[in-house]
C-alpha cells in the first residue's frame, strides 16, 4: 500500500538528499527527517512541501528546512 507521500512523488522521511540551493549549505548532504506538505490535496498541480533535513558536516546541529526545490535525492551508488 502506498502512503500519501509515495503517492504525491514526494521524498520519504529517512531518505538521502542533496542540498542544491546556493547559499551556507550548498552540495551538503543529509537524510530528511520529517515532511510538511502544503499542498491542496484535491488540485494535481505539483506538490508545494518542506523537508526538514538533519545536515552532514555542517557547522549548525539543529535540522535545517527546505522546500522542495532546494534538495535532491542522493545515491552514493551514482
């Protein structure tokens, strides 16, 4: 069975990601942690959501947010 977040595309909480917005985190990796998504759960337009990512050597310990946008999955298989 899928959950709401498998069937909306979105990334799943434990995942791997990429931090691909420019600025203090940029290419940092880091595992997602929790999902907001804001979406309006009737329309099919793409999904507008939060990602809550604990960051790997960053400076800052406290997970930072992210839209959508601003990360991507990561595979060190790639």
């Amino acid at each position: 069975m899928q959950t709401i977040v498998q069937h909306r595309g979105l990334l799943s909480p434990g995942g791997r990601v990429c931090i691909t917005s420019y600025g203090p985190f940029h290419r940092l990796r880091g595992t997602i942690r929790r999902v907001d998504d804001l979406s309006d759960p009737s329309s099919f337009d793409s999904p507008y959501c939060f990602y809550l990512i604990d960051l790997e050597r960053a400076s800052i310990k406290e997970p930072v947010w992210f839209l959508q946008d601003e990360i991507e999955p990561f595979s060190p298989n790639l």
